[in-house]
C-alpha cells in the first residue's frame, strides 16, 4: 500500500473513533477554545491581577500564552493518537494488519505523520485566532513546523509507557510538566539556557520568542530542535516497537 491508500483506509476509522469518545471530540477543539479565551477573557483577568500583586505581567504575555497555545495544540493531538494506539493494541488490531497489506512500517509511518499534520494546521490556524502574533506566513510556518513533530512524540509516549487507557489518562495528567523548562529557560541567562535544549520543548519555545523578536537566528534554532525532536521520535519508535512485539 503506497501513502495515500494508507490515509485512504485510516482516515476514515480514527475519524470514527474520535467522534465515538466524548473526550477526544473535545481534545479536538480545545486549542481553539484556548485561542478565543486567549484573544478575549485572559488579557482582563491578567490586567486585574496585575493591580493586585503589583507587577508587571502583560509584557510577558505574547511569549508565554503564545508558546503555551504553541504546544496546545501538538500535545492534543498526540494524546488522541495516543489513546487510539492505545485502543488498538487492546482491540488487538495491530495483530490483524498483519495478515493485510499493511505493513507495520507504513502504519507507523502514518501514526507519525498524521499529528503532524494536525499540529501543523492547528498552528497555523491558532496562533493569528488568539492576536498574539502577528508573522509572515514563512515565519509562522517555520513556527509550526518546530512545534509539529512534538506531536508524534507525545503520541508515543503515551503508547509506549501506558500499558492500559487507565495509565494513559495518569501519564497525560503529567504531560503539562515538559511546559516548565521552556520557561525556566527564558530567564535563564546564556550560556546556562543551552542546558534545556535538551528538553524537546525548549526548541519550538525558542523559535516562537524569536519570531517574535524577529531575530533571525530562528531558522538555526528550527534545524537544531528539528534534529533534537527526530532524535528523540527515533528512541520512542525503537520502545513502541519492543512493547508491541512483546
């Protein structure tokens, strides 16, 4: 089966099996819901509490909601496909593909790609809903695509260390921790601040406050997190494989 059969005959059953589970209906939507509360309802409350502790917050405000609507959208993503890996390994589908003409490796491929793609368009659609970015279509683009193959890696994450949907939804509660380091990064001082590139999170963080800055340097830091993130979706699809052929 080449790639478009492959979407051509998945497509359609993720799409099903999303609209069956009323959790993953509104996993869908949220990162727009996020974006509108963003746009209209976060800068009055931010203002209001910026006159009660007395500091200054709103400066920050484009960099921190930008980068967590960034991430929203990828980590959503692969929690879905996460929980749908999930519910195939314990419908034992993965078991049948063997006798179809759908080889493992072109499955995986599509369960890598596909929140790819998801993140990617959710990015881009996003980031102008909330007004908190205004770029070039390339920047924001380039934008998008550091954030997108985080998608696949929280996807396989939750496959390959949950055993169950009951762990999975434990692991998901823990996923918000990998939002920490980016910020602790931004106020870290260089040299020191290199330190969280090893964190994935670190490198779409990086390239949004530099799209913001309009600081060129964005496109060496979107290679070198591109490379830190493939390495890591190597890892996670090495652990996917060994639990799935155990």
């Amino acid at each position: 089966m080449n790639v478009i059969q492959v979407w051509q005959a998945l497509g359609p059953i993720d799409i099903r099996s999303v609209q069956r589970d009323p959790l993953l209906r509104w996993l869908v939507g949220l990162p727009l819901v996020a974006a509108l509360a963003a746009r209209w309802l976060l800068p009055g409350l931010l203002a209001q509490l910026e006159e009660l502790l007395q500091l200054e917050l709103l400066p920050y405000y484009p960099d921190f909601i930008g980068f967590a609507l960034l991430l929203l959208g990828p980590m959503l993503a692969g929690v879905v496909i996460g929980f749908l890996l999930l519910d195939q390994r314990d419908d034992q589908t993965l078991i049948a593909l063997q006798v179809t003409p759908l080889s493992l490796n072109n499955y995986l491929a599509y369960r890598v790609t596909m929140p790819v793609v998801i993140s990617i368009g959710l990015s881009l659609l996003v980031l102008p809903l909330s007004g908190l970015v205004s770029l070039p279509v390339p920047v924001l683009l380039a934008v998008a695509v550091s954030a997108a193959p985080m998608a696949p890696l929280f996807a396989l994450f939750l496959a390959a260390f949950a055993a169950n949907k009951v762990q999975g939804f434990a692991i998901q509660k823990m996923m918000g921790i990998v939002f920490l380091p980016p910020l602790v990064a931004y106020f870290t001082p260089a040299p020191w601040e290199w330190l969280f590139g090893l964190v994935p999170t670190y490198w779409p963080a990086k390239v949004l406050w530099l799209a913001l800055a309009d600081d060129g340097r964005l496109w060496i830091f979107l290679a070198l997190g591109l490379l830190v993130q493939l390495l890591f979706l190597w890892l996670l699809l090495g652990r996917y494989n060994r639990v799935m052929r155990r």
